[in-house]
C-alpha cells in the first residue's frame, strides 16, 4: 500500500492487533488493521467510543507493543517509544507553574536540544494560533481553547514530521471546537505536516480531512477510507454544501451498516457517534 495519490507512506501498519490481559480473560481491543499514511496527509479517525483508536494512536507512538503486526514511521520499525513526532492529547496538560512560552520549550529542554535556537519558532508558532502577547502568561490566565493552542504549539516546536492528535478538542465547547477546527488548519496548511486526528465527530472529521479512516465497533477493525475532496482552505460555509452531506451521509451509512447508529427505539449496543 502506498496511501492515497501514490505518494510515499510515511506510516504503514499492517495486520495490527492489540489484546489487552484483563482480570476477567483476554480482551482484542484491534484486529489486523492495515492502512499507510502518505507525507502530508490530514487523516481522521472516526468510530465509537471504546473501539481502539486511542489505542492506535499509542501504538504509533510506541507507547504500547502491538501484540500482532507491524507499524512503521518512515523506515523506522515502530517496536518502542518513538520520539520524532508530536502528540495532542485531550487536555491540554500544561504545567501550571511555567509560563506559556516555557511550556513549550519543555519540549525542547527533554529533549536536550538548544532552548535559544527553538524560541523564536516557539514565539512564531504563538503568534501562528493568536498567542501572540500572551507567551508570559500562565495557563491558568488562559482560556480552554488558548490552553489547546498552546498545547499544539508544544507539540510542533521541535518540527515533527508526525502529529498524532487523541481527540483534542473534545473537552471544549461548541463555538470554540469551530474556531479550534479553523486555527488547525490553518497550522495545516502552513506546516503540512502529517497529521493522524482521532474524533467522534462527523463533521469535524470531514471538515478537516483529506481522508477518513471510519473503525467499527470493537474489537476495531476499518470499515472504511473515503478521500474528501473539497476545496481548501476551508471555511464553514462548506459545511452547508450538498458535497459536504454527502460525505458525511457517507460515513453515517457505515456506522448504520454495522447497528453503530439505529434509527430503530431499540436498545444501541454501541456509544452513538455524533
């Protein structure tokens, strides 16, 4: 598989499953899955609640052993903690005792690379998402949404080719979720680098991507991958069109394939995906 367009993968899994030992037996959390992600694609990940993308995401980072399969990263096989790429988590897990700035440079000084050398990208990347003037506040000064913006800044100043993104703005609300959904495009589109976003969401999933990976229930194998083809830079208006439903009704099919979704009263054996 080389990924959409032809263009090199720069992750590859192939035949990935993952068993968690458990109290009560065994529990197949992922089930051969195989797909590549070629440089510079935005992919999403969408499926219901307890289906093994954040798993996934481990995996890739090789904070946990596949228990069958491979994944590599360029040409690294991926069979420990990988380093060279950036992770966004759902909180933004800011230290609360550094300022702004100095949370992003933490990443710079476990690193043990040169603090002088990465400020100036880490006071651009701020002034990239709109934290311009705000590098020497604390956290907690922050609104949620700044917090996040700052948290992805974190995970771009040593100039990752890989961002793995966990869900990363479902801790915030509505209106700030959208402005949040524009501001990582806009990263996006500068930087362009490889991004792997997991979500519940449809609509963010479309609106974001060039592909949507769509995982079932578990144990998590993909159901689907659709390539959305729409214009961008992308603003909200897209989200109206009769191309933008279609994909989303696309990926709504799936779930309502595989009792995901059920228009029926009885009872959902799956967390329904909004």
């Amino acid at each position: 598989m080389t990924g959409s367009g032809g263009a090199k993968p720069l992750v590859a899994a192939t035949d990935v499953s993952k068993v968690y030992e458990t109290r009560d037996g065994p529990v197949l959390a992922l089930d051969r899955v195989s797909f590549t992600v070629p440089e510079g694609q935005f992919l999403s990940i969408v499926g219901p609640s307890g289906c093994g993308k954040s798993t996934l995401m481990l995996l890739i980072a090789g904070l946990l052993p596949c228990s069958d399969g491979t994944i590599a990263v360029g040409d690294v096989r991926i069979d420990r903690p990988y380093t060279n790429l950036g992770i966004v988590f759902q909180e933004a897990v800011l230290l609360d005792w550094r300022r702004v700035l100095d949370n992003l440079l933490l990443q710079i000084e476990v690193r043990h690379l040169d603090k002088r050398a990465y400020r100036q990208r880490a006071l651009e990347l701020l002034a990239l998402v709109g934290l311009q003037g705000f590098e020497h506040k604390y956290p907690y000064e922050l609104s949620g949404g700044m917090r996040q913006r700052a948290s992805i800044c974190r995970a771009l100043v040593h100039d990752p080719p890989l961002l793995l993104m966990d869900e990363p703005f479902g801790a915030v609300d509505a209106i700030t979720r959208d402005q949040l959904n524009l501001d990582l495009q806009h990263i996006w589109l500068q930087t362009r680098k490889t991004v792997i976003f997991i979500t519940h969401s449809i609509a963010e999933a479309v609106f974001l991507s060039d592909r949507v990976m769509v995982m079932s229930a578990r144990p998590g194998r993909i159901e689907a991958q659709i390539d959305i083809d729409l214009p961008r830079p992308r603003a909200f208006g897209v989200r109206e069109t009769p191309e933008f439903a279609a994909y989303a009704r696309q990926i709504r099919r799936v779930f309502e394939a595989t009792g995901i979704i059920r228009d029926t009263e009885g009872e959902r054996t799956t967390t329904f995906v909004d």
